[in-house]
C-alpha cells in the first residue's frame, strides 16, 4: 500500500513543500475547528428547512414541458426561503448563473426612470455590461435607468457622506457585493453589510437592497437577508449547489420582489407557475444538503493556501490569519509566469481533465484576458477546485471551491510545486 507521502511523491511533490505543509497545517488546527462549528450549524439549519417542508421522495420526480403543478420545484423554493430566512425564493435551473441571476433581480425590479447605487465600489465585471457601465447590448441603461456608485475609502470603509449625498427620490435600488469578486478589496462580512443596510434605510426606508451573495453563502451562520437584504443572489455552481447541481442560480427575498423576478424569468402572467425542472431537483436538494460542508471545505483550502504561500514570501488577501467571510483566496503572484504555472498545479491536481495545459483567452464579460484551471465535474463550476486570474498586474490568482478539503490541499501543494518547476526560489 502507498503512504500519503509516496503519493504526493508521485505527483512529484518535493519534501520542502511537504514540509512547508505540514508546518502550515500544524498551525491552523483552531482556524479548522471554527470553519467545522459554522459548518455544523448550517448543516443543521439546512436539516431543519428539510424536514419543516417535508421534503420527500416525489419531490425529486422530473417534470418537463411547462412544469405546471411541480411540487417538487416549489418546495425547494420553500426550503430555500427558510435557509435564507426570507419570505419567498426562486430557485431555478433556467436561471443560467450567477450574473443571470443578478440581472434578472435587478431589471424586474427596476423601471424606466429609477437610479441604481452601488455604495460599496464598483461591482463584479461581468455586471458592467448588465448595469451598462460598460456599453452593452440590453444594458439597463439602455432601458433608462440611471446608476450611480460611491467608491470606498481606501478601498476599506463605506464611505458614508457620499452613500447619504447619493441617495435621492429616484433611488430605487441599492446594489451590494459581498465577496470581493476580482477586486483588491476585502471581503464584507454580514454585520458590515448589515451595518450599510441599516444606514441606507435609515436615510430611504423603501429603497430595496440587493446583495449579490455569490462565494459567500454558509461561511457565516447568518446571511445577509438575516440583516436586512431584501434580496441575497447567488448561482448553483457555486455554495449553494454543494457541487452537485449541474446549472441554475437563486434569488431570495422579499415576496414582492421575487414576484417581479418572476415574471420577468418567465412571462408576465405566468411568473413562477412555469419552468420545467428538467429532473434536477434530487441534485438541487441534494447539493443543497451537503452545501454547508463542502463550503467548509473549500474554506479549509482558502486558508491553508494563504499560510502555504505566505511561507513561501507571497502576499495573501485575505491573509491567513484573517477571518473569512467568503470562500476566494487571492495570492499576489508578481509574474504572469508564476500565474500560469499555478494553474497547472490546480489543473494537475483535478479528478478530471488532469492532463491538459490552462491558457489564457479573452472570456466574453471580461476585460482583461483571463487563465482559469478547472477539472470539474460541472462544467465551470467554481465550487469545485478552480483558479483563476486575469492577465494584469500584480497577477493575482483567485483559488476556490474543493468538494473535498483533501482534494484542495493537494492541489494547492502542486500548485507550489509547480511554481518552484517554473523557476520560482522557495
Ligand atoms: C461568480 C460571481 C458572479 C457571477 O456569477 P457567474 O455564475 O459567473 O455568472 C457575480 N458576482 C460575484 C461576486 C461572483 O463571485
């Protein structure tokens, strides 16, 4: 039988990152036993909406066509809706992915004449053309609606003064990143979140807050709908999808906001009564199940490869000793070399597609050209252990997911490795 260590031999690993590892995880044990407690108590709030719903097994039959009656469908939703503690959800394999379901809260909510706020800096990239920051076919913009966005101080704090100036009688939405996305900035935890809601209610009780959740779910054991947010939004192959759920994205929230949501998902008049579920349910209450620990998971991973790559002298966002309030880990890398030869320790790693070379490519919705690493079982799922990183300085890569912890620590000693292979002097 083969040692751990004559496997991480295989894969070529050398004792000096073996050893470096073995320090690194020495020193966590306590940052693990509090990932473990969050996870255990989101395993047990997510139990818990099981069984006050009911689930059961009719509840994983497959419907098609116009999914009238679809119970199945329709619990999950309710399911969804305790978890997040909010009063409806719509949970649905035709929501394409996250910016799918951002734009979808976003244009249902707003109309010709309304102003959007983003209070906390500029949103995730692909949002730009969504909002219409960057011109873009079907933007909102192009149906009149106005935005406007107040940067952070410092790239840190809200920036108060600004938020309130912002604010007037055409201000209908307020738009709120919680993960920092492929930004500098640090990622909010749910009482900052908290904190901002209240300040922009306290100024205009009626605007509707959205919060796009993606990355961030269940590594907290509140939510941001748990402070205030009218609306949490996030995709299935990310958190919430424990890795399982082939496709899909949520919108959790207020019952007259999820109403708009719906019927612009589908059609006006028949709003939440339509949409096959195409037989994804088990994989979607199933995904839903394991969620809380697979999110522990990848966490584990995040921190492990922040104390890893500080060892080895690189600068980490958010440093290893920080707490976390989301599943990315950034890693300054200085060279696009260095970003390269990560990537292929990530790829290298994968139950998957393990033998393949990840290239950069221009990817519609971003600037800059991006190299991503990916063998997943769903195909570009970011729950799974996945790097990625645009091509500009300081060639920063952002590392998440791992459906298992063992998985992600092995991946991020190769990715070391193969950094050291491609010259790097540890
Ligand atoms: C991933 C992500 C999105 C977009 O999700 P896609 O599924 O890639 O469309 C939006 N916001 C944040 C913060 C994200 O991490």
């Amino acid at each position: 039988m083969l040692s751990l260590n004559d496997y991480y031999k295989r894969g070529k690993i050398s004792d000096k990152v073996i050893d470096l590892s073995n320090e690194a995880l020495d020193s966590l044990k306590e940052r693990f036993e509090k990932i473990d407690e969050i996870a255990e108590l989101n395993q047990m709030k997510v139990l818990h909406a099981f069984q006050k719903n009911k689930v059961n097994a009719s509840h994983f039959a497959k419907s098609t066509g116009y999914g009238y009656d679809d119970d199945g469908r329709d619990t999950l939703e309710r399911v969804y809706a305790d978890v997040f503690n909010t009063q409806d959800a719509l949970v649905r394999a035709q929501i394409t992915c996250g910016t799918h379901a951002l734009s979808l809260a976003l244009s249902s909510n707003l109309r010709p004449g309304d102003e959007l706020l983003s209070p906390a800096g500029a949103p995730y990239d692909t949002l730009w053309e969504v909002i219409g920051i960057r011109d873009s076919l079907g933007s909102l913009s192009e149906y009149g609606v106005k935005y406007r966005q107040v940067d952070l101080i410092d790239d840190l704090y809200f920036d108060y003064d600004k938020i309130k100036a912002a604010i007037n009688d055409k201000t209908k939405m307020v738009t709120i990143q919680r993960s920092k996305g492929y930004a500098s900035r640090p990622t909010f935890s749910v009482k900052q979140i908290g904190e901002l809601i209240s300040f922009v209610k306290s100024i205009k009780p009626d605007v509707i807050c959205m919060v796009d959740n993606c990355y961030g779910e269940f590594t907290e054991v509140i939510e941001p709908s748990d402070v205030g947010a009218d609306m949490v939004v996030g995709s299935l192959i990310k958190n919430p999808g424990g890795g399982l759920a082939p496709a899909g994205g949520y919108i959790c929230g207020r019952s007259d906001c999820i109403a708009n949501a719906a019927v612009r998902l589908t059609s006006p008049g028949l709003g939440r009564e339509v949409g096959a579920n195409f037989g994804v349910n088990t994989a979607f209450y199933q995904g839903l199940f394991l969620a809380p620990t697979v999110t522990a998971s990848a966490e584990k991973g995040a921190v492990f490869a922040a104390k890893l790559f500080e060892a080895a002298g690189f600068k980490t966002h958010p440093a290893s000793s920080e707490i976390r309030h989301d599943i990315i880990q950034a890693i300054d890398l200085k060279k696009p070399e260095y970003l390269k030869a990560f990537c292929l320790g990530i790829q290298a790693a994968a139950p998957v597609d393990s033998f393949v070379t990840p290239e950069p490519w221009a990817m519609p919705g971003y600037d800059d050209e991006v190299i991503m690493a990916a063998g997943a079982f769903i195909s570009g799922s970011s729950i799974e252990l996945s790097a990625d990183g645009p091509l500009r300085e300081p060639y920063t890569v952002y590392f998440q997911g791992g459906l298992t912890w063992y998985h992600a620590k092995y991946g991020i000693m190769l990715a070391l490795q193969k950094l050291i292979d491609s010259g790097f002097a540890l």
